[in-house]
C-alpha cells in the first residue's frame, strides 16, 4: 500500500481527489480492545510502553479507514517532567496533587527536554513512522488550556482561579504562559524530529474567554508560539471549543489549519478567520448517537460547505464519547470518502 498524504495536502490546501478524515479521540474507550487494554494498564501506562503505544494509536486508523492517525498520549504528558504531580481520573479528567498558584510555584516549574525527559513518547513516534501508511499528527495542550489544568488543580467548569491568577498577578500570568509556550516549541520540534507529520495545539477551553481577555492574556503567547514555529516542516492545526467569538483574533497567526467546533458553520469560520487558512471541522460529536439518515445529512452538508474553497479536513467538533458505536464511525468514514470523491470528480 502507498503512502496516503491526502491529509497533509489538503493542510496545505493543495487539490486532493477526496476529503481526508480523522476524529478527536479516534483512539479510546469507545473501542472495546482499548478497554481491554485499559483493564491492564492505566491511560499513563500505555504511553510509557511504545510498543503498545504505537498498537492503541494504530486501532482506529485500521478499523476506521481514517487518513490520519494521532499519537496516543495526553496533553498532560509533558507537564510531568516539568514538576507537576498529577493523576487522570476516569470520566473526570486530569487532577494534580496541589494546584500552582503562587509566583514561587510557577518558578518552580522547570524547562522540558523532550529526549532526557520523554523519551518513550519520541520512541512511539519513531515506531508510528515506520509503520504508518498515512500521516502522524503529533499534538500538545495550548498554554491556556495547559494553565487552566495547572492552575485549579484539575477540569473546572469556570475557571475561576486561573482568572483570578490573569487577573490579579498579571506578571505571574505571563511567566507561566512564557513557560508553557517554551514547552510547546521544544517539544512540537522534538516530535516533528521524530517523524510526526503534522501537529495539533489543543486550546480546549480558550472559549472560556472574552476576545478582549484573549487579546491581552493569551494572544502574545501564541504569536509567539506561531513565529518561533515558522520553519517547522509540518503543518500545524489550531483548535479551540465555543471559540467563534475569537476567530477574527486568529487570522494573523503562522499556522496552517483552523479546527472548528460544531457551533460556527464552516463558511462563518471561514469568513471570521479569514481566506488564508484550511479548516478542520466540524461535526457535533454528539451527532454520532443519531440515526444514520440525521448524521449522513449533516455530514453531507459540512461536506458540502468544506469544499467550497480549497483545503477541508473532516473531523469532529470535539472529541468522541464513550458511548459511540464504532460502526457508525466506520460507516461514517467510508461516507465521507466516497461522497467527497463524487462531489470532486463531477465539478
Ligand atoms: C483537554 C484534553 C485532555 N487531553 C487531551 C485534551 C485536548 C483535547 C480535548 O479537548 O479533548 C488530548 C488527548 N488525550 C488523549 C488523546 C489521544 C487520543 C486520541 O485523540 O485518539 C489526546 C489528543 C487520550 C485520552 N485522555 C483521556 C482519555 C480517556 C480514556 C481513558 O481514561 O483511558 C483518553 C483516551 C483522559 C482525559 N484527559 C483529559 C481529559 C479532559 C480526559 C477525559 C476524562 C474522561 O472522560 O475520562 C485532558
């Protein structure tokens, strides 16, 4: 079988002959061999074992036909080395031992050195490199998002003392986000190294901000993120939840790929990010608990939109639920080729 680069060029709005497809989450406990491998080994487990890990990240890309596979790991992973003490809890998320609130906690936090401190993950990477016949998508946490973890100590609903931190000590704020951004650089270069071709920056919660908020507290971070990854050789995605408000913000920043949550339609995305970049997005995951004729016809229509301009990755607008049938995201998958194709061949 050939290598499928779809994916990466439809990153690059280049043509392609169908719309390339991979989900949030392809990798996880909708499966039920990843529940069993979950009875064995914890979430952190696996992605210390590169064998295995690179087995979980495979799955998805095997049973679903997607066109690209994402590395099994969590944005949690390089928080770690970093000197945070955590846990993940099932159906709750990630929980640290004490929250970081203070300017001597944040100065506690030391550099990540992607080869001394994750050397299992780059070890995955490799393996996937190898054997992957179609594009590896490498990925970290956003540094709000990062913070939001760090900072209350675990998932929150509204972020109260992160903004209390952004609000009240300003100047501890940003060397947290100064941090995090040094964190990200050096570990999207070590992964790209390691053969990942693409990257995603989760920025989850940033939706929990005011574009005015977003503008002072979050937006100098990742310009500088953006600009300092200007030569790397992958394309980079760029995805946020309940962000439309924010989207007009982004359509400066050096990357390539905006991923949409289901709440903007992909032309309103279009048109408040701007012409320059390709769209990844964006069907409501909670859709895939639909009859087959409500999720084909939504389906139908992001397809429809996406292709309206060049550069259009399918996936979801946030990760899959647990409660999922992997069928449906079969079926929905071999939809999407097929329907895309037909679409691109008759215009
Ligand atoms: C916010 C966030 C986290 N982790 C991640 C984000 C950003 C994406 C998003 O918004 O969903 C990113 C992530 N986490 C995981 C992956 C790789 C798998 C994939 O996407 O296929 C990725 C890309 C594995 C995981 N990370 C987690 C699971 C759940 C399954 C398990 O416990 O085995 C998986 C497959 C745990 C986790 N870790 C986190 C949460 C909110 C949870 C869910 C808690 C729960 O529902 O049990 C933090």
């Amino acid at each position: 079988m050939t290598f499928n680069d779809t994916f990466l060029k439809a990153c690059l709005k280049q043509e392609v002959d169908h719309t390339p497809v991979w989900y949030m989450r392809q990798a996880g406990r909708y499966q039920s061999e990843y529940r069993e491998i979950r009875k064995k080994y914890s979430l952190l487990e696996i992605c210390k074992i590169p064998e295995l890990c690179a087995e979980v990240t495979i799955l998805p890309v095997q049973q679903l036909g997607v066109d690209a596979a994402i590395l099994f790991s969590d944005i949690m992973v390089p928080l770690g080395p970093m000197g945070v003490k955590y846990d993940i809890i099932e159906n709750r998320g990630p929980v640290l031992e004490t929250p970081y609130r203070t300017a001597e906690d944040i100065a506690s936090l030391r550099a990540l050195e992607p080869e001394e401190d994750l050397p299992y993950v780059l070890e995955t990477i490799k393996i996937l490199a190898r054997e992957l016949k179609v594009p590896l998508i490498g990925f970290t946490g956003a540094p709000f998002t990062l913070a939001s973890y760090i900072v209350e100590g675990g998932p929150s609903r509204n972020y109260i003392r992160t903004k209390q931190l952004m609000y009240s000590h300003p100047e501890v704020w940003t060397s947290l986000m100064d941090k995090l951004a040094d964190m990200i650089i050096t570990y999207l270069r070590a992964q790209v190294d390691a053969g990942a071709k693409a990257v995603q920056i989760f920025d989850s919660w940033v939706g929990a901000l005011s574009a005015q908020d977003y503008t002072k507290y979050v937006y100098p971070t990742m310009q500088r993120i953006f600009t300092e990854l200007k030569d790397l050789p992958a394309p980079k995605i760029y995805f946020g939840v309940a962000s439309g408000e924010l989207l007009p913000l982004w359509s400066e920043y050096d990357t390539e790929v905006i991923g949409l949550d289901w709440r903007v339609t992909i032309p309103e995305g279009r048109k408040r990010v701007g012409e320059k970049f390709a769209i990844q997005g964006n069907l409501d995951p909670g859709t895939l608990l639909a009859p087959w004729p409500v999720l084909e016809e939504k389906a139908k229509q992001i397809i429809d939109q996406g292709l309206e301009k060049p550069g259009f990755v399918f996936n979801l607008g946030h990760g899959i639920f647990p409660e999922v049938p992997g069928d449906m995201l079969r079926r929905l998958t071999e939809f999407i080729h097929e329907y895309s194709a037909s679409v691109i061949k008759n215009r």
